[in-house]
C-alpha cells in the first residue's frame, strides 16, 4: 500500500476542523449506504492480480479483507482496523469514513497521519494535491488526486472513481492508482500503473471485488 504525503495529512485536519462536530460519524461509517460500511466483521472477498510490462498476467490469487474490533479517533473521524493480509490494504491500516459520508479516509497503522484516499466531493476533476513529496529535493514531483464524475460498472457493482497521479519534476505520471468505490459496498476495485523502460505506464497490479458480507 502507498501512503500518500504528509502534506494530505494536514489537508485531513483542515478539512475536518471545518466540519460539524455533530455530524453521525458512527451512521457514515456503519450504514448500509455508507460510502464504506465499516462495522466489524464486514468482509470483502477480492481477486489480487499481478501483472508484468507485456501485460502478462505473473500472479494471481484470493485474499480476504475484513473489519477487526480495533477502533480509534482523528479528528472527529472514527477509524477502523482492517486486516487484508495478502491484499493491498495489510493488516495494520485503519479506514475511516466522513461525517458527511462523501470522503474516505485513512492510517497505515494506529496513531499515523490520516490522509484522504477518495473524495467525492467535487465529482469531477482535481480533489487535492501535495508537492515536494520525496525526500531528495533534486528529485521533487507531486501527488494529486482526481474524480471522476460518470460512474463505472466493475462486476456489476456501480462505482465511483478516483485516480491519485505521481508526477516527477517535469510533470511525467510516473507512478499511478486507481480506485473504484461503490456506495453500500465498499472499495471494489484498485489497479497500480507502473512505468516500464520506456517510461509508458502499464497495469501492474489490481484488486477487484469477487463478494462481500455485512453485518
């Protein structure tokens, strides 16, 4: 999993400490429209794929992703343990969902920085950004996060979409993540772009929903 910059951290408390305190965090998160129900022992089934530059499928396997009981706060926004030990979320990240059920949100580990990893709001276009994200300032580039307005049928599942975009200094995508979430369900698919040799992007890894169960 890629975290993104600590820059998306501090968007997440500005954000957050512009929203009403009293907003149902617990009926975002649980509810069965909640844009991710996150109720412990809600479980998503997945199909994990890997991919090498020709397009050539080199890995493919199951892997389970469920709610633990572990819980914590940030901000107002109550978190989730996950546990997806094979997948792409690992088994120490915590979710959490908006008060205004529009946002998703989360920590690779207890006590981390949360960041936001899909937005639905504004449905279209840029949602947010940082820059100078690495650590070698000769090699600077940015991080930004886009949705997308039509939604996309994935299994079935009508998903809204959003594409986080790596960029080196000159502006190239180097790196790129796609996520497709659909409201009631949860998170349904995320592919991994890479660049190969002649720095043109190719599919690398996806995760995509095969079944769900929510309590």
């Amino acid at each position: 999993m890629k975290s993104l910059s600590f820059f998306l951290a501090i968007i997440f408390v500005i954000i957050i400490a512009g929203c009403s305190k009293t907003a149902d965090n617990n009926a975002a998160s649980n509810s069965a429209t909640s844009l991710w129900p996150l109720k412990a022992g809600n479980s998503w089934v997945y199909q994990d794929s890997s991919y090498d530059a020709t397009g050539a499928l080199t890995d493919s396997y199951s892997d389970s992703t469920f709610i633990t009981n572990q819980t914590t706060n940030s901000n107002g926004i109550n978190f989730f343990g996950l546990n997806d030990s094979t997948g792409w979320f690992g088994t120490t990240s915590f979710a959490g969902v908006d008060g205004s059920n529009t946002s998703l949100y989360l920590m690779d580990s207890i006590n981390t920085d949360a960041y936001v990893f899909f937005s639905l709001n504004p449905p279209d276009g840029y949602l947010t950004d940082s820059t100078d994200f690495e650590s070698n300032p000769s090699n600077a580039g940015s991080d930004g996060l886009y949705g997308f307005k039509n939604t996309f049928t994935i299994n079935g599942f009508t998903c809204y979409k959003n594409q986080e975009n790596v960029t080196d200094e000159n502006g190239n995508i180097t790196y790129a993540t796609v996520y497709y979430v659909s409201p009631g369900v949860g998170v349904v698919r995320i592919e991994e772009y890479s660049t190969d040799t002649n720095n043109v992007l190719y599919l690398d890894y996806s995760q995509t929903l095969k079944s769900y169960k929510l309590n």
